[in-house]
C-alpha cells in the first residue's frame, strides 16, 4: 500500500480516478464521459490540494498561522492541514453555509467567525490582518493566495495524462481559480487541449455570462441562486478565469438551479457518484449543450466534480416524507412489487 508520503501527498490528496460514466454517455449519445472524481480527496473537495501547497508554504516562511474565507470546503481544507502543519487557523464564514460543512470544521479547533455580505472589503481587511500577524492568507484564489493555488494544477495534468484526447473538460466555478488552474494544467503539455467550459448557476453566473459576452466583466449585481460555493458575484479570479476559457474557444454555460438539482440525483441514481450540488453543475451543463447540440458522438467530455454530497445534505435532511413502515408480515408482497419496478440505472 503506498503512503502519501511516498506519493508525495500531506494526506492521500491528488491522483483522483477518473470514472467513465457510461450510461450517461449512452442516453446523451456521446462519445465519451467521464468524472474526475475530487470530491474523494481526503476532506471530500479539491480544495485539498490548494490547503496542501498553502500550508507547505507557511511552514517554509516560518509563519504563525492561516487566515481565510470559506462556505465550507476550503474551510474544512485549510483545518485539516493546517492542523497536520500545526498552525493555527482563524476562518470566516460566509453566512447561511451548509451545516455539514462547519459540523466538518470544528473538530479541528479554528476559530470561526461568521461575517455577513462576505465580499471584497472582507478579504481586502484580512489581507491586512495576514500582514500585521504573520499569517498565511489562504483564501481559494489566485489573486490572495497564489502559490497555494498552484497546488490545483495537476487537476488539469492529470485529465491529460489519464485521457489526452478529451475535446471538453467542464468545470464549476465560484471565484475563478479552479478554471484557471485546470486549464493551466491541461496545458502544461504545450500541445493543445480541450475545450473548457465555465459551468456556474444562472443566478449568479458572471463568469459564463462574461465569457459568451453577455456581460463586459465577469460582476453581476446580486445573487440568486442557492447554491452553496457558486455565490460570488465579484469572482477575484473572474478576468483570468474568461481568459482561460476564450483561450480554449470554449464557453459559459448558466443553468437553472432546478437543472443542477436534477443533475445531482441523475448522477447518484444512474452513476452512483453522490456530490453536492455545486458539482453537479457541470454535468447539467453537459446535458444543456448535448440537447443544443454542441456535443455529440465525436465528444470525449470530462467533468470536474468538485465537492462530495455529504457536503450539504439541505435538500435530502428537508425531505417532508416519512419513511415508510411495513410490518414484518407484508415484506414479501411490498419487497416484490419494488423488485418489479425498473432500476433507475438501467434506463438510457
């Protein structure tokens, strides 16, 4: 059995399988279509990797600790690290983040501030924060943190390595720095590389909209979609991130939350892959553009899928409907007639 030592990990992050989703790629006549599976990362996001590069650069500076800004997977990236580092960690919350995610924090001790109208003038404060007490500032983004950034790129390089003839890689997007990192990474080779799409909620979704045009810059005014993780309408990495997706003639995708839901559970009832609902949406962007007919059965499609669904349980833990209850004696007949109904999975 290899340790992450020997595989050059903190704690097992990187190297995630991709997963062909075949049944998927079968219903939507395609080509090929496969996950690349980070929500298996050891705190169940690809922001481990991020808090990996992050915290081996504050030891190296020889700093105190980490500050940082979080709806809940970074978060729960930069304590598990930074407690495998030990430093200490001071994390604000954005408002209304899932309860799994903070459940998921707090055993490692950070302080946790919840901070309302998390934007620009937060992240701005605690960059001078960082400055005055020798802290790291670890927030997911290229523009504060871009050596911890760094530590994403091999999410491209590995896609290449693993399948170097895909012709599209969609990935979701919050602040930006996932994309850029991704499509840094996917063209590491020098040879060229896939298409890149920004997938994001058409609720809050400066990035896709700024990268069809629609939009001048990548800011919209409000956010309207509940989506944990994809609710950033001044994305700090959202210039660079259109500029990687142009770089790659590929596009945005917006999508209805609804859409994403609906994603969401196809995935889990067809491909028994469980992610929350920001990673889903790069699988209901596949299903948009198959049905305009951007993709087809010359299509090699991977998506990213960024975040595991025991991440945010809101709309499973909401569910108004009893379970049901069947005495010992009706097994047989209720067991038999839920034998007679097709599985889920099979239908394409």
């Amino acid at each position: 059995m290899r340790s992450s030592r020997a595989t050059g990990s903190v704690l097992g992050e990187g190297n995630t399988p991709l997963v062909p989703l075949d049944r998927l790629a079968r219903r939507w006549g395609l080509g090929g279509l496969w996950a690349k599976c980070e929500h298996l990362n050891p705190t169940g996001s690809y922001k481990d990797r991020i808090a990996a590069a992050s915290m081996r650069h504050a030891v190296e500076r020889g700093l105190r600790g980490w500050v940082a800004t979080s709806s809940g997977n970074g978060g729960a990236a930069m304590a598990a690290y930074g407690s495998r580092a030990g430093l200490t960690g001071v994390l604000c919350v954005q408002s209304g983040a899932p309860a799994e995610k903070l459940a998921s924090i707090r055993p490692y001790g950070v302080l946790m501030i919840e901070v309302p109208g998390m934007g620009p003038a937060v992240m701005d404060e605690l960059e001078r924060i960082a400055a005055a007490n020798d802290l790291l500032l670890t927030i997911t983004t290229h523009r504060h943190n871009p050596v911890g950034m760094r530590g994403a790129d091999p999410i491209g390089t590995e896609l290449r390595a693993a399948h170097d003839t895909l012709t599209h890689v969609y990935v979701p997007c919050g602040g930006g720095g996932l994309l850029v990192a991704t499509a840094r990474g996917l063209a590491a080779t020098g040879r060229p590389g896939p298409t890149v799409i920004a997938c994001q909620p058409e609720g809050c979704a400066p990035i896709a909209r700024a990268a069809t045009g629609d939009l001048d810059k990548p800011v919209v005014t409000e956010c309207r979609t509940a989506i944990s993780g994809l609710q950033l309408t001044e994305p700090p990495d959202g210039e660079a991130a259109v500029a990687a997706v142009r770089n790659t003639a590929g596009w945005g995708a917006a999508l209805p939350d609804e859409q994403i839901w609906a994603a969401q559970d196809l995935l889990a009832a067809e491909e028994g892959l469980f992610v929350e609902p920001a990673a889903a949406a790069p699988l209901a962007a596949v299903a948009a553009d198959t049905a305009q007919g951007r993709l087809g059965a010359n299509s090699q499609v991977s998506v990213v899928l960024t975040g595991h669904g025991l991440k945010d349980l809101q709309r499973h833990t909401a569910v108004s409907t009893p379970m049901e209850v069947c005495p010992a004696d009706g097994l047989t007949e209720r067991i038999g007639r839920h034998l007679a109904t097709p599985v889920a999975g099979t239908a394409q």
